[in-house]
C-alpha cells in the first residue's frame, strides 16, 4: 500500500504505507553552531540562536535564512557550540556578592540626574 | 522599441520565475532538514517574488492583465517558461543541480540586463541582481560540499547533472525576437548568453569534481519558449490554481 495523503506531493512520492525508515540515535546528528548577528557596523555582534550544520559554510548559509531575513543586518559569525567554554551552573552562586559591594557598581552612581541638573542650570543662565 | 518582443521577454522572464519558484516551494515541510528546508522555501519565494516584478512591467508598461490574473489564469500554452523549469521533483539532488544551473542562467541574464536599452528592465535587473547572490552562494556551497562529500552523494549529484544538464539548455530556446532584441540592445542573443552561461557552470561543476554530459541533441528541451509544454505544467497549474479557480474574484 502506498501512502495516500490530503497533501498531494505526499501522495505523488509513492512512499509505503509503513515508515521503513529507523529513527536516528540521540546526538547522531550535525555539530550544532552558535550564531551571532551584527545589527550595525561597529557594533557589537548579538547572539542570535543555534543552527545544525556540517561544515561552517554551510552553517553560514543557514545562519543568514533563520536569523537575517527579517532584521536588518550586516555581518554573521557562526562559532562551533563545542568552541563554547562556559562556567557551571553549579558555580552560579560565585555570582553573588558575599558582602555588600554596590560602592563597585557604576550604577550606583546617579551621573544622569547630576548631568541633567547642570545643564538645566546652564540653561536657565543663558536665559537670564 | 519593439513592444512585441519586449512583452514575449517579460512573458520569459516572468513564466520562468513562478514555474521554477512553484517547483521549489513544493519541497517547503518536506525538504531534508529543517534548516535546509527554510533556506530553499525563501528563496522559492524569492523567484517566485520575481515573477511578480516582470508580472507587473507587463500590466504597467504593457498593457497587460494585472499579475494575479496572469498568474493564475492563464492556459497552459500561454506560458512561455522552459520546459527545464516544470520537470517534477525526484531526487532532492536534481532540484539542487537544478536550483543551480537555473540561478547561474538567471545571473548572466540579469547582468546582461542591468545593460538593455530597456530602461525600466535595466533598473529591475539591478533590484533582482542582490537577492541572486544568496542564491548562488546557497547553490555553489551545495554543490561543492555534495560533488564530493560521500560516494553517495556523488553518484545522486552526478545522476542530477547527467539528467538537469540536457534539459537546461532548453533555457536558451532562441525565439523569433532573438535578432531583434540583440540589435535593440535590449538582450543579447541566447546563444550568447548560453556560451558565457556554460563558462560559469562548467568551471563550478569542474572543481566540485562533476562533470557535465555529451548532449546529442542541444534542442531536445526546446519548445517551451513557443507554448509547447509537456503535461507536467498542466498538472502543476492546475494543483497551483487550484483555490483561486473555486472563486477567481475572491479577495485575500
């Protein structure tokens, strides 16, 4: 019996009724990629999503059809995943700060606020 | 300008596209990987978008129907497409090898083009010329990846040349304009573009380690270009119009 389906080009590849094909192993599939998008010359590079691939080429080509159709870009970097070396999960906690250090972070300092007073003033003494 | 052999162009240009872009789209959920197949349904819609462009010259230049109505209401034998472009899908490798001689002809006619005295053609040929570019990158890491990858995949890309090769040069069909167009500047001889044509395919079919095959009988595939098609473009317009024909006035 061949397989009859709603969808003609189904129907027209005469494929048997019974799928004869084995599933593949987990993992035997292509090396995966990571993809990193560049919005604008000069600007950081953005990482966008994974893509399977064989060779880096072709990474690239399928790069540019998942992540750079609908968005306006400039340049694609395609990285292998297993080029990645990242931290563990289970490490996560070196993250968090032991003892009260926000006198380190730079948000911490309101520069906006300062800037805009003083500009403020210096308009309203050129308006005098 | 003779406007008889401009619209006859148009009508090749245009009929070549949508044929070759339907074709291609029929692979869109059933292509070979995920990936692969989005890559092959955007640039199915590409050449099917391009269609649309020469579609629209023909309405607004020309006189012509609007390009839904010559889309999808047209008989077969209106057509002026090759008969290389309505050949069915087999192998994925032949809609490749295909994919390939077809966009590398599509890319000397454009640069041909961006050239013709024909203005308004000249300024599309530019337009169309970028997204060409994907595609031949998309067509060229394909064949050099699979002409040499396994003995598999070089036995299916060669069985595809052996079969797409013969049947492509019905793309340089020379109709009865083909003078015309070339001493109006509006479009080199097809004989021409197919010598610059081989040059191109040739030198990538070579170092991809395939080869292109002795053809007896260059104008085997001819006939297209004169409304003589085979049955696959029945068959394939009539499974393309099949919604439009319930109701042609409908709007989407």
């Amino acid at each position: 019996m061949k397989l009859n389906s709603l969808d003609p080009r189904i129907s027209r590849a005469e494929l048997p009724e019974e799928n004869q094909y084995t599933p593949k192993t987990e993992l035997d599939q292509w090396q995966t990629w990571e993809v990193f998008h560049q919005r604008n010359r000069g600007e950081h590079h953005t990482h966008v999503g994974i893509v399977h691939a064989p060779t880096a080429d072709i990474a690239l080509l399928f790069a540019k059809e998942q992540y750079a159709r609908r968005m306006k870009c400039v340049n694609l970097w395609v990285v292998p995943t297993s080029a990645v070396y990242a931290t563990s999960y289970e490490d996560s906690d070196m993250f968090e700060p032991g003892i009260d250090k926000s006198y380190r972070e730079a948000f911490s300092y309101k520069n906006k606020e300062l800037i805009q007073k003083f500009k403020s003033e210096q308009a309203e003494q050129a308006a005098h | 300008m003779n406007q008889d052999a401009i619209k006859d162009l148009l009508y090749r240009l245009a009929d070549d596209e949508l044929v070759i872009g339907h074709r291609m789209s029929e692979w869109t959920g059933l292509g070979p990987f995920l990936e692969e197949d989005i890559a092959f349904a955007s640039i199915a819609q590409d050449e099917v978008g391009h269609s649309q462009a020469y579609y629209t010259l023909l309405h607004e230049l020309l006189g012509e129907a609007i390009p839904d109505v010559l889309a999808f209401q047209r008989q077969p034998e209106k057509f002026r497409s090759s008969l290389f472009t309505e050949q069915p899908n087999g192998d994925y490798a032949f809609s490749l090898i295909r994919h390939f001689l077809y966009d590398f002809a599509e890319e000397v006619r454009l640069e041909a083009l961006v050239k013709s005295k024909f203005a308004p053609l000249a300024e599309l040929a530019v337009k169309l010329s970028r997204e060409e570019r994907y595609h031949q990158l998309h067509a060229i890491t394909w064949v050099n990846q699979l002409g040499s990858a396994t003995e598999e995949s070089h036995r299916r890309m060669q069985d595809a040349v052996n079969a797409a090769y013969p049947m492509a040069l019905g793309l340089f069909e020379p109709t009865e304009w083909n003078d015309i167009l070339a001493a109006e500047g509006i479009m080199p001889r097809e004989q021409e573009l197919q010598a610059a044509w081989y040059l191109k395919v040739e030198e990538h079919l070579t170092a991809a380690g395939l080869t292109i095959p002795a053809v007896s009988d260059p104008s085997a595939f001819y006939g297209g270009r004169s409304g003589k098609h085979s049955e696959h473009l029945s068959k394939m317009l009539k499974e393309m119009t099949e919604v439009t024909t319930i109701d042609p006035t409908a709007v989407w």
